[in-house]
C-alpha cells in the first residue's frame, strides 16, 4: 500500500468550475501529482540562512498610474458566477437577524 495520497481530480474541477471528462481527469491527476512531487523535492533544498524575498530583484514602490479605464462588462463578470439574479452575483446569506 502506497502512503502517497491521491488527488481528488473530482473536488479540484468543481472548484476551479470546470468540467472534465474522463481523459483530462486522467491527465490533469497525472500532471498535479507531477506538481506535488516537484514541490516536495523543492521541500528537501537547505534554505538555512536564505533571507526571504518576494522578487528576485529588489524593486519598490512600484506602482501604474491610477488611469481610469472601461469597466468589465456585466456579462464577463458573471460568467463564472454560480448563482446570478438580475446582473448580480447570489451568495448565501450570512448576517442572521437579531
């Protein structure tokens, strides 16, 4: 018996919301455990004395001009939304009445 744990290819699509059929689960499953394998090789490398760092150059305060530009339009918004009612996204509701 193998102790390496099993991807759940199922649970993985239903939350990045996409369907797959049988051949890109066997795919997908394939290339995640590739993923995880690469990060628990990644996990072994000494890092004793290595200073953190968010980029590989030091850059700061580095910021776009704050142009205004078109808004997404309410459709492509949306489309990813998995509940929608009149141009809004459903969510449940989570303040209770006092």
């Amino acid at each position: 018996m193998s102790d390496k744990p099993t991807i759940d290819i199922n649970y993985v699509a239903k939350l990045a919301r996409i369907e797959l059929d049988e051949n890109e689960k066997a795919k997908f499953s394939a290339q995640l455990e590739q993923v995880l394998d690469y990060f628990k090789k990644l996990s072994e490398v000494n890092v004793d004395g290595v200073e953190p760092s968010a980029h590989a150059h030091s850059i700061y305060n580095v910021w776009r001009d704050d142009i205004p530009t078109a808004a997404m339009p309410v459709e492509e918004a949306l489309m990813n939304a998995p509940a929608k009612r009149d141009n809004q996204i459903v969510v449940p509701k989570v303040v209770d009445e006092a």
